[in-house]
C-alpha cells in the first residue's frame, strides 16, 4: 500500500496564519513530482505549533486539494492516547486515506505502554496505521517486539516509518513481521540502505523541494535498478546532508523552498529562521544542483 516516495510537507504561513494558497501549490508541486502520497501535520508540517482548528483544516485542505491523485497520510499522533484517536478520527472523516502514528514523546512510556496506546488507536478507526519511531525526537523507539505484537493483533497497523539511522533493525523487521508489513525509511540520505534490505520507500524531506528526483530514485530501487538510484543518491546526497547540517527541519526544507519561490520561509516559534550565512550556503548548494 505504502511503496514509493511520500512527502512529509510543509505548512506554510503568511503573517502567522495558515497560508492556503501556498500550501495547494506546495502539495500540487507534489503530484506533479509523480509521488505517491503527502503526509500533512507531521513533523515537518510543524505540528506541535498547529492549534486543533488548522492541524484540522491542513488535512482537510490537503484531501481536497490532493483529489485522488495519491494517498493523504494524515499526521495525527500524540503522547496523549486520546488526543490521538480523537484527531485520527477527525482526519478519517475528513477523507484522509491513511494515519501517521509517531511515537509519543516526553512522557516516555513503556513498552507495554506503547503497545496499549497503538492498540487502543487502531480499535478505534478503519484508517490504515503507519508507525513512526523516531528517537532523536521522543526520546524512545517502538521496540522490534512492541511492533511485531502490533502487527499480530491489529490488522489496520500496516507499515512503520523507520527514522532511528539503523538499517540493521530494518533486517531484523524484516524477518519478523508479516510479508506485507511495510518499512519506509524516515531519512532522505538513508533511503537505499534500508531499501535493499526491505524497505519500500521514503517518507521524505527532501521531496518538497524534489519531488520527481525523489520518486524517480525509488522507483528504481523498487525495481531493482540499483546503478540509475545510486546516481541520483550521489547527487543529492550533498543536500540532505545540509538539511540536517544546517538547522532543525523544517527550518532548511522550508527556507530552501522558499527560495524556490513556492511559499514563504515564515516558521513559528520555537522554530526560527537560519543565519544569512547559512541561507546563502543553501542557496549556493541549490544552485549548484540546478534547482534554482
């Protein structure tokens, strides 16, 4: 279900609200880039400064706009298990086609609590469930074992977005889980590693700014053209470097599509803009790749 390139995207702003406009050409940019789907209100989306009224209306939006060309993964996680159930049932009503579930953060609860939360989110919606562990963020990752019994017992959790930088643990994922459970890789620079090990695609950074190269690049690997993916790993590997070099994402992807010119570079607080140092490093890396 979840094979190919996703983009986890932006939310941009103008004068601190929701910019409509700019989100349709964003998420238009996307599909016409050939992916597969977008992932609004995660991590990129800046979501933990979205109030419950625009983390609604993003989805929303997001669907409408979207029209059938690929799949809508709603972000809808939260370290509160009600908060959770109670925005991924919104965004299933909303038409959303699937749910992004990342791990709760700075409660840090056990295995089992982790086990339970998941449970309880996946009894109460139809929506096909991805799990995101990602502990550089949460402070925990969802155990090999928490999600092998996940995928055992709840048949709506179909996928993982691996984000924890070890393509030994996707081997291992792999041997465990069912056939058809899912492993996508939640690092641009990470996408093939995990891929020929098992994975099946990305949810990507990166593909806000690139869109067809990113889709392209998995396409081959999901078809076992390894040459013609490694190619354009190669040649943007500079760029996802930066982006985690530079400043917490999503403060480079969205500055750098900015200066694509399909959105403002506006961010919220915490998240703040980079240096003009470090903007015209991105902007001459962008250049160089002939992007802009």
């Amino acid at each position: 279900m979840f094979a190919g390139t996703h983009t986890a995207i932006i939310t941009p702003f103008r004068n601190g609200r929701l910019d409509e406009d700019a989100l349709k050409k964003v998420i238009d940019y996307q599909f016409d880039g050939g992916v597969q789907g977008v992932v609004p209100c995660g991590t990129t989306g800046e979501s933990p400064t979205l109030d419950y009224d625009e983390h609604d209306r993003v989805i929303q939006l997001t669907v409408g706009i979207a029209r059938g060309r690929g799949l809508v993964i709603a972000g809808t996680g939260s370290n509160s298990t009600r908060e959770a159930i109670e925005m991924t049932q919104e965004a299933e009503a909303a038409g959303a086609n699937a749910s992004l579930q990342v791990a709760p953060y700075y409660n840090k609860p056990t295995q089992e609590g982790l086990y339970r939360h998941f449970r309880d989110i996946a009894k109460n919606t139809s929506l096909p469930i991805m799990l995101y562990s990602i502990p550089g963020r949460c402070g925990i990752e969802i155990g090999i074992e928490t999600v092998v019994r996940l995928a055992e017992e709840c048949p709506n959790i179909r996928a993982i977005k691996e984000a924890g930088g070890n393509a030994d643990r996707v081997s291992v994922l792999k041997q465990l889980l069912p056939a058809d459970f899912e492993v996508l890789s939640g690092d641009d620079s990470l996408t093939l590693p995990f891929m020929s090990v098992g994975g099946v695609g990305i949810v990507s950074v990166a593909g806000n700014l690139i869109p067809k190269e990113m889709s392209t690049m998995v396409q081959h690997a999901l078809k076992g053209e390894w040459a013609e993916a490694q190619a354009i790993h190669a040649k943007f590997n500079p760029l996802f470097s930066m982006f985690l070099k530079l400043a917490t994402n999503p403060i480079p992807i969205k500055t750098a599509m900015a200066l694509k010119g399909l959105c403002d570079a506006e961010l919220r607080l915490p998240m703040c803009e980079m240096s003009d140092a470090q903007v015209a490093e991105l902007k001459a890396t962008m250049v160089k790749l002939e992007i802009i």
